[in-house]
C-alpha cells in the first residue's frame, strides 16, 4: 500500500500537469541570463510580491543565506528568534560563511518575538559591538500564521533604528491563504513590509525544487554574485522554474485545502487520549504524546504506512499528496496503537525535515 507521507511537505512529487509544463519549458542557460523560462518566473514572482527583482536560487537555505549576506557585511549582526529556521535550522550557513554574527531572541508559542526585545538587542554604534543591520523574521512559523500588527509593529521598529528587514517566507503563501480572500492581495499585504522575502516552491506548491529570493534591484544585483560565490549558479534551470511558474499558476488556492485536511486531523488525534494538539492553524500539526510514547508511537505509524517526524513533539504535515482517505488512514494507525496499549521505548528512524 502507498505510504501516508506526512513528514513534510516537501515529499510532494510533480503533478502529470507540472511535468508536462516542464518538458515543455523553453530553456537557455541561466548562469548568462538567457533562460527564458527562468526569467518569466523571476519577473512573475517579483511582481507578486511586490519587488523591484527576484533571483531563483537552488533553495530556501540558499534564499535566506544569500538575502542575509546582501544585507550585511562581515562583523554585522542579524536579530532572530532562538527557533527561527534561519539561525536553527540551516547549518549556521550566516555565521560560518558569511560571518555575520546571530543575535538569537526568545519566542512566544506562536513564534513572535517582543518588541521590547528586539529594541533591547539592538546594539549601539560603538567599536566594542558587531553592527546591527537585519532584522529577520519568519512567516509561517511551524505552521503558525504570523499576525499583521505583529509583523507591522517589529518592521516599523526595525526601520526606526535604521535596520533592513528579511523575512523568511518558505510557507508564506500558506499564511497568505490563511488570512482569507484572495491570497495574492494577502501575499502583498505581507511582503510590502519587508526589504527582501525568501519564497520557497517546494514546499506547499509542489514543484520539486527551488526558491526565490526577492528584493530590490541593487540587492538582487547583489544576490546573484553571491549565488555563484556558494555554488548556486545553474544552468538548463528552466525546467525547474517552469514547475514553479506552474505552482504559483495552480496550486497556491489549492493550499486552502491541505489547511481543511490539517483541521480534520488535528480534531482526530485531538479526540484521542494520550495525545495534545499543540497547533494546526495551516498546514502543520504538532501533537505531544504523553508518558514518553511518542517514539513508540511513530514506529508503529511506519509500520502501518503513515510516516511522520517527532524531534519537537509528533509533527504531521498535509499537503497535496494527502488526500482525506490518508488523513482518516493515519487517524485509523493512531487510534489503532493506543488501543493495541503499546509499550515506549520503540526505535524509531523518524527525523525532523523542514
């Protein structure tokens, strides 16, 4: 039987649509600026969220690594959340190649950092301190949609002090969706209040690779002798970014779906004792497992085909490989262990993907 692949929204294959969008891609060679279908995607994701340029980059690591090396210099320093992808989650790729020094702040539940703290941590213009430069942020944050006097207080405080502003946005079309209407105007009303935003395709909308790093002319300008500075340069990468075009083309309204499918299934294991629903507001369920069964619980999911990960907490991720036959099938597993009574200690090959 086919898996029930819920680690990640990444696990998503190319659709029969996507694939045939990409075969039938005009290609050139990106490295010279002459791959056409790179650069209708560059231009249509410049212009949905607002910016002056767009440069696709090979991923979202790559996206936030180099907006942040664009925006700062060796020995400045970038403000962000203590769980923040970028200063977790991506290899301290800032500091170790672009030597720009992490201030990292604590978050709230939902991913938001105080006002108070970031004013606090900005450091005076004095030899003794790196230099603050950035501000970065996230949005969604595991799964948390960030809300829009949160995102307009921090950026107006930012620019008051002189900082620019970054938003890591892997999911943003998902907090988009989030915010009811019509997704596009959500995206801007977000992206307007950033310098540079990183969008990830390969998440949520389904294309098999690829990013977006989008800003202003001069910081692309910059970006792109970064990209090739860290081996990002491609060339026939035409192919990809038409299965992003298609993406952005088909499957951004389509987002609201894996949201409804996330509801269903975190009212499932919300019914089921033993288990806490931490969050499903978009895509994303995290679930607590209690008595120390969650490592237990995963393996049996693996063996009943349902796959998931379980580094902070059970994390359950919908997306349009998924249908309501795979979420009910997951529930059936999950339900199915507790009743079985079985015992923690379990090995488990679950890991967390983002």
């Amino acid at each position: 039987m086919t898996p029930v692949d819920l680690r990640s929204d990444t696990v998503t294959q190319p659709t029969p649509a996507m694939r045939e969008a990409m075969m039938a891609a005009p290609l050139g060679d990106d490295v010279f600026g002459d791959d056409p279908s790179v650069n209708a995607l560059q231009a249509k994701i410049a212009a949905l969220t607002g910016k002056e340029a767009a440069l696709f980059m090979s991923s979202g690591t790559q996206s936030n690594l180099c907006g942040m090396m664009a925006h700062c210099g060796r020995g400045d320093e970038y403000i962000v959340g203590q769980n923040a992808h970028t200063y977790r989650y991506e290899g301290g790729g800032a500091a170790v190649l672009g030597s720009i020094q992490p201030q990292p702040l604590a978050q709230d539940a939902q991913g938001r950092l105080k006002a108070s703290d970031v004013e606090a941590a900005i450091k005076p213009d004095d030899p003794h301190f790196a230099r603050t430069r950035l501000l970065c942020l996230e949005n969604t944050w595991n799964g948390h949609p960030m809300p829009d006097d949160y995102l307009r207080e921090l950026t107006d405080l930012a620019r008051r002090h002189g900082l620019a502003t970054h938003l890591d946005g892997a999911r943003v079309f998902n907090a988009a969706v989030a915010r009811g209407g019509d997704p596009f105007v959500a995206l801007r009303g977000i992206t307007d209040l950033f310098d540079s935003v990183s969008v990830c395709f390969s998440k949520g909308l389904g294309a098999p690779v690829g990013s977006a790093l989008c800003g202003s002319r001069a910081l692309i300008d910059s970006a792109r002798r970064l990209r090739k500075m860290v081996g990002g340069g491609l060339r026939q990468a035409g192919l990809l970014a038409a299965a992003a075009s298609h993406a952005l083309d088909h499957h951004v309204r389509r987002l609201a779906d894996d949201h409804a499918l996330a509801q269903r299934l975190a009212q499932g294991l919300g019914a089921i004792d033993g288990l806490t629903v931490r969050s499903a507001q978009t895509n994303i369920v995290f679930v607590d497992v209690a008595d120390g069964r969650g490592p237990a619980l995963l393996a049996h999911l693996e063996s009943q085909g349902v796959l998931a990960t379980g580094l902070i907490g059970l994390r359950f991720v919908t997306h349009l490989d998924v249908d309501a036959a795979g979420v009910d099938r997951a529930l059936a597993a999950v339900r199915g262990f507790f009743e079985q009574g079985a015992t923690a200690g379990t090995a488990t090959r679950g890991r967390a993907v983002y």
